[in-house]
C-alpha cells in the first residue's frame, strides 16, 4: 500500500496539473474499454472467438485482424501505467481513505458481490461508508446498473456515481463518509487509494491470454504487482486443485503477487422481486424457469441456475448493460411461452431495468451474495487499517 495515500492536496493541484492532457492522450484507449464491450452483439459469442472455441477460416482471420488492434491499446496500457509508477502522472489524494476494488478483465468477474461485502462489514461495524462509481450505462439524471442493484441490497449506503471520481470521493467526504469504496477503480490511477483489491473470476482467471480486443485483458497481468489483496471470485465452480493451479500460474506471470489471497465462491441467498419480496430458492423447484441476462459473463449466471438444480428450459443472453425495449420484453413474453417456461429468473442488475415490464409469467432476480471460503481475517485486518487511517473513533 502506499504512503500515508489520503493527504489531501490542494484544491488547485488538480485543475492546474501541467500532465491532464497527456493523461487524456494515452489514456483515451483504456478509459472506454467497458464501453466498447458493450457494444458487442453478444459477449457469449466474442468470448468463444477470443479463448479460440470458434474455428474456422472466418475465426481465424478476425482474430488475427484482433490481435493487430490490441498492439496499440497495449502499448497505450503500458505507457500510461509507466507514467503513474515515475511520477510523470501524478495521482489526486483524496481526504478521505479510498478502498478500490477493481479486476484486470472485461466483463463480469463477480466485483458487485465484494463491493456489497465489503461495504456491508464497514456499515456493520458503524463505519460511515459510500461506494463511488463511474456510472457506467446511465443515462443522465438515471442510476447505473450496478447503482441500482447495490440500492437494493444495501439500501443504507450511498451510492456517488460520476465520471470524474475524484469529485466524486470529494462530494461524499463532505456528505459525512469515512471510507470510500471505489467500484471498478483498478485502472483508475488519477485517484490515490489505501487498498487496492483485485478480483480475478476462477472461470475465466487470464481474460483468454490476451489484452483486448484479441481478448478479455484490460491490461497485462503484471499489473497484479500493484495489488494489496487478491479475490478469487466463483471459487467453488473449480477444483481446490485448479484454484491453486491459478495463483501459481498469476505468480509467474506477475512476477510477485500480494501475501493476502482469499477464495471466494457467489452464494445464491434468496429470490427478489420489484415488490421487495424475498422469495426462497425453494421457489424455483416448482417451476420451469426460462433465463436471461445482461452480464459480461452470462454463463455464469447458467452455471449458477444449474448448479442449483434449476437448469433453465431456456436461456437467453444480451449484451452487457443492455437497455431493455418494449420489443425486447414482447420478445421475451413471445421466447419464454415457446419454451414452455412458467417463470423467468434474471440478476438484479436486469431486474432493476424491467421495473413495470408486462411479462405474462412471474419474474424474479437471483440474490447472488460473496462468501469467503475459510477465513477472511486478512482481508478484514487491512479493511480495519483503512478505517483506522481515517482518523475516526471506532
């Protein structure tokens, strides 16, 4: 962790910071990756071009044209990141202590549940903490998606989502916050942290082996030297064996990696729904669910329902955030009855986006919560450190 991170700088460092336009230069191909994801057709589809499950001259031809693309956007990562580690970029200390979780893929790695977690232990413990964001698919005046399901499940913690995250951490220290939970802030380095969590997803550990677009790497995997901590997310989908499989291979691609590691797995917990029902997973035993999703990584979504032993009669995937149309929920009506489904299951992070959908079967979300496996206690010990370093009592 670096040094004494949250000394506040003065307000007019950032505005007259001589280095924000070659920040903007070479950091304009990283900041829009998630962007550029979403608008891919189908993420199951690019995913299976990109680990090289799609064969054929066709595949074969688009991943090589890929493979050129990542060149530039490589060499952009890597520029910009050497830029933090000399001091040629500097980064804005916030006032207050910053706990970012972030991973090194494209799309969905389970971040939300840790966020969720980690916020939660700090409310418990009568910290007074908010969770920032970017705000990724919202519209303006709206909240994200991810803003939207953390207000159900943590209905008590306030959600700062802007562009500029530096205002953002600023704006919730003056509304009263200790410790600020910065969604998705790995590749933020314009903000200064105290903790640097890094999610990697047991499915899908290397994003493919290569940085995007020829795969699903935001940056290289060495960037896992600047990590505190380490979450290995959907552990209980693999083996003990290939878990540990994992770390080695991280280690030696990073050349070192953080002494504190936990295995995680997403526990399915409960049903929800618009009404703020909560349903028991019982529930789905007595139905035919029909499944959809918006995620980066819809197949963990499926994988989940069939472990469960609620295989879906029908599973459907869209794009990552994707704005749900009136011919979208008619399409679905329309899909759901072919199928001979009696319910639809989705995540919260779609559900909260098809609030008054008129869908002729009963929808319900899937509660998904994180759950350590063994103990967490070093994970907690340097969350404690944060709170400590903001000066509050306990």
């Amino acid at each position: 962790m670096p040094e004494n991170p949250d000394a506040a700088l003065p307000d007019g460092c950032r505005r007259c910071d001589t280095s924000g336009a070659f920040s903007f230069r070479i950091g304009r191909l990283t900041r829009s990756v998630d962007a550029r994801m979403r608008l891919l057709p189908d993420a199951d589809a690019f995913r299976q071009l990109a680990d090289g499950s799609r064969t054929g001259l066709a595949a074969d031809g688009a991943r090589l044209l890929l493979a050129a693309l990542s060149l530039p956007y490589g060499a952009a990562v890597r520029l910009r990141n050497a830029a933090y580690d000399v001091g040629l970029l500097p980064a804005a200390r916030a006032a207050v202590p910053v706990v970012s979780v972030g991973n090194l893929t494209l799309g969905g790695t389970g971040k939300t549940p840790l966020v969720a977690w980690i916020a939660r232990r700090y409310r418990e413990r009568g910290c007074r903490v908010a969770i920032v964001s970017r705000g990724y698919g919202a519209r303006r005046g709206e909240r994200s998606d991810e803003a939207a399901e953390l207000a159900l499940v943590l209905p008590d913690v306030p959600h700062v989502a802007d562009r500029d995250r530096v205002a953002a951490v600023e704006r919730a220290r003056r509304d009263g916050s200790q410790v600020v939970v910065l969604d998705d802030g790995f590749q933020h380095r314009r903000l200064a942290r105290r903790l640097d969590i890094v999610v990697v997803d047991a499915t899908d550990p290397f994003g493919c082996g290569h940085l995007f677009p020829r795969g699903l790497l935001r940056e290289p995997l060495a960037s896992l030297r600047r990590a505190d901590a380490v979450v290995l997310t959907r552990a209980t989908a693999i083996s003990r064996e290939r878990r540990a499989a994992i770390r080695t291979a991280l280690a030696a691609a990073a050349g070192r990696l953080p002494e504190v590691w936990i295995d995680a797995g997403h526990q399915p917990v409960a049903l929800a729904g618009h009404d703020g029902r909560r349903l028991p997973l019982e529930w789905l035993a007595g139905h035919r669910p029909a499944a959809f999703a918006g995620l980066g990584n819809p197949a963990a979504f499926r994988d989940t329902l069939t472990r469960l032993g609620s295989a879906p009669v029908a599973f459907r995937a869209f794009p990552d955030h994707h704005p749900y149309s009136d011919a979208d929920v008619r399409g679905l009506a329309d899909w759901s009855a072919a199928a001979g489904a009696t319910a639809l299951v989705t995540t919260l992070k779609d559900l909260v986006k098809l609030p008054d959908a008129p869908l002729p079967l009963p929808l319900v979300a899937l509660e998904i919560a994180l759950e350590p496996l063994g103990d967490a206690g070093a994970l907690e010990r340097l969350l404690d450190t944060v709170w400590a370093a903001s000066g509050t009592p306990r």
